[in-house]
C-alpha cells in the first residue's frame, strides 16, 4: 500500500492579496483561528508523480466548526467533539471511539511545543515565487530545503481572495493535489449536530451506536481498561 502524508493550509475569508505569500498565508491562518464558526470543504488527490493523470488516492474532506465544537469528516473517517466528548468514527474497521473530551490538554498542545508559527515553518523554505496567473487565479511556489516535500504550488484565487488549491510534491515525486471548494464563515449548523446522541445511547448501562452508526462496535476510552 502506498502512504503520503497530507499538509493542509486552512484558509478562511477574504484576503488582502498580495506578492508577500508570506503575508497572505499569516493573513489566512489569523483569519481561520478567528472564526468563530465556519464551513471547509475540500478534495484531496494523490499521484504517483506530476504528470499523471489518474490519482491513485482521492478522498473529500468537510470541516465544520461553532465555537469550540468540531465535526471532522476525511475519506471513511469522522471525528465529532462537543463541549464534553470525543467521538471517532472509522468505517473501514467498522468501529466507533467513545471518549471525554479534554480541553485543557488541547489547549496546552496549541500553545507549547506542538504549535509552530509561521516564521518557523519558513525557515526551511526557499524565498516565494510568483510563477504568474491563469483564468483569474495566481500561481505561488515555494521550495523546500530539506524534508520529504521539495515543492509546494499554492492558487489563490483573484475574485475571492480565497486559496483555491495547493499541491505537494515529494523528493520521491509522489504529488498531492488539494481543491478547496467551500469557505463559508456563516453556515446554517442544525441543532443536533455535535449531539453525542447522535452516534450513541446508554441502552442499561451499555453503550450503543444507532442510527445510520447502528452497526459499528462502540468503544469505550472513558473506560480504564481500554
């Protein structure tokens, strides 16, 4: 089986655009952080390299956001917190993960050694490039020093000042190609949507998946022997 890894810059809301891509992504990572509630949604393709045609990998990717409540949707995989639990969903084993949700420990790996800036990421890339634009999108590219991805193309989009696409290229030539198709900071989010019932019930002390989740076995991480 082939793995790839995937790098996801989140872009939300209009953008000043600018020749600074530097500027423009701190702009996007300030914006996405400030939103208070948003909608993401996005495909992801993988190749063998550059040049071909058919990806061998490709998955759509939905975020949804309000406040400090998550919905995570990526290929057979979701992911729903609300203000108390943590919820994983894997269709390919057939499995769901029932868990308390903790905020603090969230907290403290946004602020200590798992967060990086942006200065920090730059260091290990070349200066930026603008390759130029086409049919109302311009073209950004930047190269990597040293690490598994030697090139990223970032397209962001003129009408909008939105990113519209960003591409991975690795020293091994496999390539990752990421469409951004949705960027709504006012979405309609119905009521029940980070509702643990949603997922789960307590049928005599038992836990249970219902729903269209009815048939996936639940595990229990609150528990001490799981």
């Amino acid at each position: 089986m082939k793995k790839f890894f995937v790098l996801v810059f989140i872009a939300i809301g209009p953008l000043a655009l600018a020749q600074d891509l530097k500027a423009v992504l701190a702009q996007m990572r300030e914006q996405y952080n400030n939103a208070e509630k948003f909608k993401v949604s996005m495909t992801i393709q993988a190749f063998d390299n550059d040049q071909q045609k058919n990806a061998f990998y490709k998955a759509a990717a939905n975020i949804l956001r309000d406040g400090n409540k998550y919905l995570y949707r990526f290929g057979a995989n979701e992911m729903m917190m609300n203000d108390h639990y943590r919820i994983m969903v894997d269709w390919g084993t057939g499995e769901m993960i029932y868990d308390k949700r903790n905020m603090k420990a969230e907290a403290d790996a946004l602020t200590g050694g798992a967060a990086l800036s942006l200065d920090s990421i730059f260091r290990f890339y070349e200066s930026p490039e603008y390759i130029g634009d086409k049919n109302g999108i311009d073209h950004y590219r930047v190269k990597q020093k040293k690490g598994p991805i030697d090139q990223v193309d970032l397209y962001i989009a003129k009408s909008s000042n939105a990113l519209h696409a960003i591409s991975y290229r690795y020293r091994d030539k496999q390539y990752v190609y990421i469409t951004f198709e949705t960027f709504d900071l006012k979405p309609f989010i119905e009521a029940q949507t980070f509702d643990e019932k949603r997922y789960i019930v307590s049928v005599k002390g038992k836990l249970k998946a219902v729903g269209p989740y009815k048939n996936l076995a639940v595990l229990d991480a609150t528990k001490s022997n799981f």
